[in-house]
C-alpha cells in the first residue's frame, strides 16, 4: 500500500516551453501533496505544499508562477514548469500525505528535468 | 530555520562492518524523526520513523535509530551491513503535527562485497 507514481520519470524538453509532471497517489487519498526538488549531489529541497482544492503553500524563494501547483482531486496534483529554462534542469520528487496522517509521506520515484 | 546535519557525506564499509550515521537537528520543539533510504534508481523509502514513546526505533531491513533528546540527535545505526545496503541515507525532521519535512544533505554508504 501508499504508493505514489510520477509521470513522466524522464523529460528532455526546449528552452521556453512549458512541461507538465504528474503526482498520483495510487491506493490512498491525499489531501497534502509536497513538491520537491533535488539538486545533484545534494538533498531535498521543499518546493511548495499542495492542499487539494486550494492554492498551494510556496516555500521561500520559489516562484510560483514558474512552477504551478494544481491539486485538483485527493489523487492528483501537478507541477507544470513555465517557460522552463537550463537552470530549471534538476529532479523534482513529490510525496502524499494520506487522509487522516499528520506525519507521514509517500514518496514518488522523481522526474529528471533536462532542458535544453 | 529549523536545519537538519548528516556528518558525513561519504562513507565507506566492508560487508559485515558496523554502521553508525550521525544526525542532529537544531528545532527545539517536539520533533518527528526519520530516516529515508534511496537506492540507485529508486526512490525514497522509509527505513524508520520516531514519533514519541521508546527512544530506540527499529526499522526495516535491520536498521535502528536512537533519539538522544539532550543531543538533539537521531543516529542511525545497523550491526552488520551488507552489500545490499549500498545507497543514500537520508534524515529528516518535522515538527510535530507539522507538514514540513526537512532534509539532511544524505550520506551515501558504500559497501564493498
């Protein structure tokens, strides 16, 4: 139980377009879904918690009309990076917070970012 | 900010050596302690978690954790490795009822077979 995929798991994309991941949790209900992003070699860095039917919670220094959240069902939440640029290039991770846990998160297997 | 320390970056073993992975953390409220291990090309997994009660934790695949509340540390230990246990580890900490998890820089472990 509390497995969480990613989709895609690899996507090489332009400069200046825009590229959608997707988070589900697939055995649960995940009211909280956290967005991560990982640098090489270095850990976890919070992005941006995401409520399902509100806006989501940007951390510091993160632009959130760069990287939209939508969380619109308690199975689903997206990041979609606007107008990505080679900078953007990293491997973001999500996790799922099941209904009723205050602690606990699922963690998806990542989608490494590369752009061109 | 709350911040979370691994000691070391990289360490390196021999099957059946002692392992012991330093982790303190700076919050000094009432914490949840982790520890998440990544193995090449997977994602993370938990190995333990601390929440309250008995400070010594066990955790899967043989591995325990002690939460020392006066050091602010939650160091991870396993008696024997094993090859298998080639990866990154990482601690993490939120507060409690928190949603925030935040992240060591992780110790990758090498076991040499």
């Amino acid at each position: 139980g509390a497995v969480v995929s990613q989709h895609p798991s690899w996507v090489i994309c332009k400069s200046g377009t825009s590229v959608k991941i997707e988070c589900r949790s697939l055995d649960f209900q995940a009211t909280t879904m956290f967005w991560y992003r990982q640098f090489p070699k270095q850990s976890l860095m919070l992005m941006a918690t995401s409520n399902e039917g509100s806006k989501a919670t940007y951390e510091q220094g993160v632009e959130k009309d760069k990287f939209l959240i939508n969380h619109a069902s308690l199975t689903l939440s997206t990041l979609t990076v606007t107008s990505a640029h080679p900078e953007d290039s990293s491997f973001y991770i999500c996790s799922a917070r099941p209904w009723r846990t205050y602690n606990e998160q699922f963690f998806g297997p990542g989608t490494r970012l590369t752009v061109l | 900010a709350q911040s979370v320390s691994q000691h070391n970056h990289h360490v390196i073993l021999s099957e059946a050596a002692s392992l012991e992975l330093g982790c303190n953390y700076s919050y000094g409220g009432t914490v949840n302690l982790f520890w998440y291990v990544q193995y090449p090309g997977q994602h993370l997994q938990l190995l333990l978690k601390y929440f309250s009660g008995d400070p010594l934790v066990k955790g899967i695949k043989g591995f325990e954790a002690e939460f020392i509340k006066s050091k602010f540390s939650f160091n991870l230990r396993k008696p024997s490795v094993q090859w298998s246990d080639t990866a990154e580890y990482f601690c993490a900490v939120t507060r409690e009822y928190g949603n925030k998890l935040v992240f060591g820089a992780g110790t990758i472990l090498r076991v040499k077979s």
